[in-house]
C-alpha cells in the first residue's frame, strides 16, 4: 500500500497537480464541457505521491477514484480552480495538465425553456491558471504546462511556453484519438530543447514525467 509522506525521491516536496476538464454552466441545469478523462493527472498525481512527494490534486469533474496519499480538491469551473489552486500554494512543482474552459458564459440564473427560442450566448474569458502562476509572488520553482496540439505541436509548445513564463510544457499529440483514450505521445519542450518520448500509456507517461522531474532536484 501507498503510505503518505513515504520516503521517495520527490519526499518532502509538494506538488500542486490540476486535472480533467472544467464545467461552465449556462444555466442552472446545463453546462459546456469538454472531453479531457482526466485520466494522464490523476495517473501523474498517482506517480507523485508514489515518489514521495505531498500532492494536492485539483480535480475537475470526473469520475475517476482518487490515487492513495494524494489530497483531492474537487471544483466544477475554471474560475473554482483557480481559486483552488491559489489556496494551495506555496508548491515546489506545479503541473497543470486540466484542459481548463478558456471562455465561460454569463449563465441565466432560471432554466432557459425551449419555446424561447435558441439562446444567444455570451462568453467572458476565464483567468489563465497557468499564466498567473508564471508571475505569481509564490511562483512554484518548477511550472509545468500541457498543451494538446493538432498541428504543429512543438512550435505551439514553444509559443505557450514563453507567453505563459513556464520552465516546460508537456506537448500532446493530439492528432489521433488520445483525449479520452489510454495513451499520449509527449514532446517535452523546455528552454534548452525537445525531448520526443515514445507513445506510451498514460501511467507510463506519468512515471517518466514524475523521475524527468526528480532528476531537476538531484
Ligand atoms: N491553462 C490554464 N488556464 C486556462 C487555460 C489553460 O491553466 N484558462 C493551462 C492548461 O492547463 C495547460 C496550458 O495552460 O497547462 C495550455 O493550455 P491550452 O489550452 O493548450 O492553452 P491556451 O493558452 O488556452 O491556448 P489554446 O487553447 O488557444 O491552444
Ligand atoms: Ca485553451
């Protein structure tokens, strides 16, 4: 059995974890979601505490159990996790691996009836999470970013990485059919260049991302 606080290579560090996709409501029984399983952050926060690391696990809505030794703070919106992550700080690691709503509607306070008509409606931009950390006082000293591309993968990556003041980002082919699926192809774009991992499970993937970043505290 996983003990918590276990001695480990990541022991006495705390890693803030966010996971799976956010909801933003529309009304008080609908909302727009998005297809992350949160499958490849909760197999991360698994390997982290498995490492011996404390790890705080921002979960969006999904139904996965949570991994042994980790602390699990469940949110619905964007705006919840960014507060949730806020709460969370100081953290030595940050990996942010939710597919987090960029938009999020002024929702209606009553059901929207079907005989008014389609609704017409209207977005707001949600704070990034990941930028605020990249100024933030509290700055985690390592920031880890995910970016699922389609198409040019790596310079995306690299984009992300420098307007988001991150030290990696995680770049996820997702060309194929990996959202909702059980493995990731990784480029990990840093500032000194890119590492292509091979196509692996998401549990895989997650114990080279948790040793990749041992290997900066050794
Ligand atoms: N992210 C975040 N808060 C947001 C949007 C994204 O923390 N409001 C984080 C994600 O968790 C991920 C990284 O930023 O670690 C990249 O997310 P992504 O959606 O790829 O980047 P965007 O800047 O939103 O660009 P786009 O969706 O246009 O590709
Ligand atoms: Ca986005």
């Amino acid at each position: 059995a996983v003990e918590v606080g276990q001695a480990g290579p990541l022991s006495g560090k705390h890693i803030l974890i966010t996971a799976g996709p956010t909801h933003e409501p529309i009304d008080p029984v609908r909302v727009i979601a998005n297809r992350s399983s949160g499958k490849q952050g909760f197999a991360i926060a698994a390997a982290a505490a498995q490492a011996g690391a404390r790890v705080t696990l921002v979960a969006g809505p999904v139904s996965l159990p949570t991994p042994g030794g980790v602390a699990r703070v469940d949110v619905e919106t964007a705006q919840q996790m960014a507060d949730a992550v806020e709460a969370a700080l100081p953290a030595d690691v940050a990996i942010l691996v939710a597919a987090v709503a960029d938009w999020r509607v002024e929702a209606a306070t009553k059901k929207l009836k079907k005989g008014d008509g389609p609704p017409e409606l209207r977005f707001a931009p949600n704070p990034d999470i990941l930028a605020t950390l990249g100024t933030h006082p509290d700055r985690p000293s390592l920031l880890i970013g995910f970016a699922a591309e389609t198409n040019d993968v790596v310079a995306n990556a690299r984009s992300k990485l420098s307007s988001k003041k991150a030290d990696w980002i995680v770049a996820n082919d997702v060309s194929g059919n990996v959202m909702g699926g059980s493995h990731n192809r990784i480029h990990l774009v840093t500032s000194d260049g890119v590492e292509d991992w091979p196509e692996a499970a998401k549990e895989d993937v997650a114990r080279h991302l948790i040793a990749r970043i041992a290997q900066e505290f050794s």
